[in-house]
C-alpha cells in the first residue's frame, strides 16, 4: 500500500511548516503576487523574528533559519523529504 501524505503531529513540525509556507509566501511577494490585501509575508517574518533588511535579505535570512529548522528535525527523526 502506497502512503499518500505524512502526519504533522510535533509541536516541531507544525512550527516548521509554519515557517516553511511563510517562507513560500514571502517568494510569492518577491514576484509581485501578495496572498491576501491585508497580511505581509515580509512584515510578518521581520517582526516574529526581529529581522532587518529589504525583500531579499529577509528572505535570504529566514531560508537559512528554515533551513537550520530542517536539519534539527532531521536530525530528531521528524523530517521526511520523499
């Protein structure tokens, strides 16, 4: 039997994702497209995590604190990428 998706259960793993698609979100703004009229991915990651700079050097800094993210669940046990 084929698994389809994966459980997302750890307080960990749900923070990551969390991350993650604020990660994706802020991408999408990097191109001119914005999620919602109301809501700054950009805006968002600067206050949350206290970073300073434009577009690209926010995005640049927050994909390495996911990327940091990833590898402590790695190495936990609790990231799959297939």
């Amino acid at each position: 039997m084929n698994e389809i998706g994966h459980a997302i259960t750890h307080p960990d793993q749900i923070e990551y994702y969390s991350m993650y698609s604020t990660l994706k979100a802020l991408e999408l703004e990097m191109k001119g497209i914005r999620m919602t009229r109301n809501y700054s991915a950009y805006v968002a990651i600067k206050k949350r995590y206290g970073l300073k700079g434009n577009r690209q050097k926010i995005y640049d800094q927050f994909n390495a604190i996911c990327d940091e993210k990833r590898k402590e669940l790695q190495s936990m046990g609790l990231y799959r990428s297939d």
